[in-house]
C-alpha cells in the first residue's frame, strides 16, 4: 500500500483530493485524519479572545440617537 500526505480542510461531509493526486478519484482508498494542531490551538485563540472581546464589550449601551451622520460629509475627499 502507498501512501500520500496532503493538508485540506474537512467541508461537512467532503475533504477534497488535490487534483495533483487526481489518479485516486473513483478508487477505494483508506483514509486516516489527523487534525492539524496548530489549527485547532488557532480557533481555540480565536474563541477565547471573542468572549473576552463580549466581556468587554458586551456591557457598553451607546445611545446614539443624536449623533447626526452626513453621508456627503463623509464621503469627500
């Protein structure tokens, strides 16, 4: 048996082959997933800064209903 190594990302029910390793669309292939680490320290970052991001933020009312805004003043240049 050989073997291929490629980086993808799972889309629902789908990864998808890069068409370089196109020899092995329509033949029985055994498939092992590894996730990628390095991605999934990523989101867990990402989601621990959103909720310190609501924390922050989440407790601010802004009443804005007389701020006028000029769209014309806005856009010149």
């Amino acid at each position: 048996m050989s073997a291929i190594e490629f980086k993808t990302t799972a889309l629902g029910e789908h990864i998808d082959i890069p068409a370089q390793f196109k020899s092995l669309f329509k033949k029985p292939v055994k498939i092992t997933v590894r996730l990628d680490e390095d991605s999934e320290t990523q989101q867990s970052r990402f989601e621990q800064n959103y909720v310190e991001v609501e924390n922050v933020f989440g407790e601010i009312n802004l009443d804005l209903s007389k701020f006028k805004f000029d769209r014309e003043q806005a856009n010149e240049r």
